[in-house]
C-alpha cells in the first residue's frame, strides 16, 4: 500500500534539487543530505560515544543518503558500512562515498534491517542507527539481531523519535505516521527490550528538543519555497509533508511524543 504522504522517495530521488539543498541548508547546522532530526554537532557526540577510530567497523542501519556515515568515516578513520531499504538513497550514498574518496573504507548496501541483516556474527565494532528504528517492526528481534553482527566490546548506539510520553489522539497519530510504517514505543520499553537482548545499557538521554527546533526550521524553510518545491513534489505532496512536518513539531514541541538516544554495549 502506497504510503499516504512520501518523504523518502521525494527526498533522495531528488536530493541535489536547489529547493531541497536549500532548505536543508537552512535547517541544519551542515548539510548532510540528512532526512532525520540529526545535525552535525549532534552526530559529532554520538561518534564520540562509539569510540570509534581507524582499524575498527561500524556499521549504520537505515543509512539514507549516507551523509552522516561518510562523516564519520572521515572523522574517525573508522570502514563504515550503511545499509537502507530505500534504492535511491543508496544510489546517492554510494556517489557520496565516491566523491569524497572514502569508497576503499566505505560502502552502502541495499537491505531490508526488520530482517536478519546481510553480516556474519561479530562483523563490527560500532552499531548506529539514527532516528530509523521506529520504521522496522519487531524491536526484539532487531536488537538481538544488532547484538548478534556486533563483536564482544562493541557498542550501540540509536535513537528513538517515537518514545510515547503523553496522550496522542488517533489524528494525532496518523499524521505523525503519514510517511509509513511507524512502530510507538512506551518510555522504558528500549532499555528493558536491550537488556532482554544481552546489552549493558549505558547512557539514556532525552533529544525531543532537537525535533521541536528541527522540525519547525524544515517546515518553515519549506514553507518559503512552496512554489519550487510544489512544481517537485506537487500539491498534495507539499501540503502532506507539511502537515507531517506540523505534527512532529507539536507533538515534540509539547512533549507528548520523545526522542530519546541509547547507547549500549556487547559485554
Ligand atoms: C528518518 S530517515 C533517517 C535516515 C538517516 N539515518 C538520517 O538520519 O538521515 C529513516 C530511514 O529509514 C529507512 N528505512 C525505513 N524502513 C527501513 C527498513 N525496513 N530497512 C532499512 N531501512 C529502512 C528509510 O529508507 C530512511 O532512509
């Protein structure tokens, strides 16, 4: 079933288009092609905090375009592998990788992450995942399978833009859920589903506010260039990924809703 607003074809099928550079350009600190709540300084802690360095793997599920991985590959010196489900942003990913000269130690891949992933056991150091895991279903199954690819030592790190921590009316929900499928999870349930999957949770913390302001910079950069940007997506695609963009802005601006981040490790 087709979804009832598209961001993510849109978004990479198009990510070099003026309007689109534009807006990120105005939402972000820097643009890394990112269709997610993620700026620079942020994916800069959380790099921090997977303690990674030349000679060690990561790997990021639900990579997109690939922009924060090559970011962290350059930073860190780390190989990084992402995969997504989405073929044009791997497309893009991969140009990404070529471009800056990182395709010796990075590379992207084409998978489904609500499926046991493409690895061997105990592939990587590092496992990211940013404001993606709300979209594959099964969480039990996706942590055990991120514990099992990870080697002993190696680290987690994800976060969750869909934590419940108020009341959301079926509207509220559905436009929050417009751009496909959403998994709501209740406060606490991630730390208890990692411990049930062997992980030593580390460090938990609350990110809503980076949606309330990220979201409201990407509806209004938007909103300045409807004209462009309805010739590229349409009116109902505009008009749809605005009100899309409303609800995330209201439901984390008032705290009913909530990113949290959660970092790991495989004892
Ligand atoms: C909010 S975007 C985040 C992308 C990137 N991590 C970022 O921060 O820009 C969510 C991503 O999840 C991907 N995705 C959704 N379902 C997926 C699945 N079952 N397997 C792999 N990727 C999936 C989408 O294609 C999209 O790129």
């Amino acid at each position: 079933m087709p979804n009832e607003v598209d961001l993510y074809d849109g978004h990479y099928g198009h990510l070099d288009a003026d309007p689109l550079v534009a807006v990120r350009r105005e939402t972000y600190d820097e643009d890394l092609g990112q269709a997610s709540w993620i700026t620079l300084a942020e994916a800069r802690e959380f790099l921090r905090a997977l303690e990674l360095a030349p000679g060690l793997s990561a790997l990021e599920v639900a990579c997109g375009s690939g922009g924060v991985l090559c970011r962290m590959a350059l930073e860190t010196g780390a190989s990084c592998v992402g995969v997504d489900i989405n073929p044009e942003g791997i497309e893009a990913a991969t140009r990404r990788a070529h471009t800056l000269g990182l395709a010796s130690r990075v590379s992207f891949q084409l998978a489904d992450a609500g499926r046991s992933l493409p690895f061997p056991d105990e592939s990587f150091d590092a496992v990211f995942c940013n404001d993606s895991i709300n979209h594959l279903p099964g969480r039990l199954e996706v942590l055990r399978d991120w514990f099992r690819v990870l080697r002993s030592g190696g680290r987690v790190l994800f976060t969750d833009p869909i934590v419940v921590t108020g009341q959301l009316t079926n509207e509220e929900i559905r436009a929050r859920s417009a751009i496909g499928f959403f998994l709501f999870t209740p406060l606490g349930c991630n730390e208890r589903l990692l411990a049930e999957s062997g992980f030593l949770v580390r460090d938990v913390r609350d990110l809503t506010e980076a949606v309330a302001s990220v979201s409201r910079r990407w509806r209004d950069a938007r909103g300045r260039r409807r004209d462009a940007l309805v010739r590229l997506e349409g009116e109902q695609g505009f008009d749809g990924l605005q009100r899309f963009l409303d609800a995330v802005h209201t439901l984390a601006a008032e705290r009913r809703l909530s990113r949290f981040v959660y970092l790991a490790s495989k004892p």
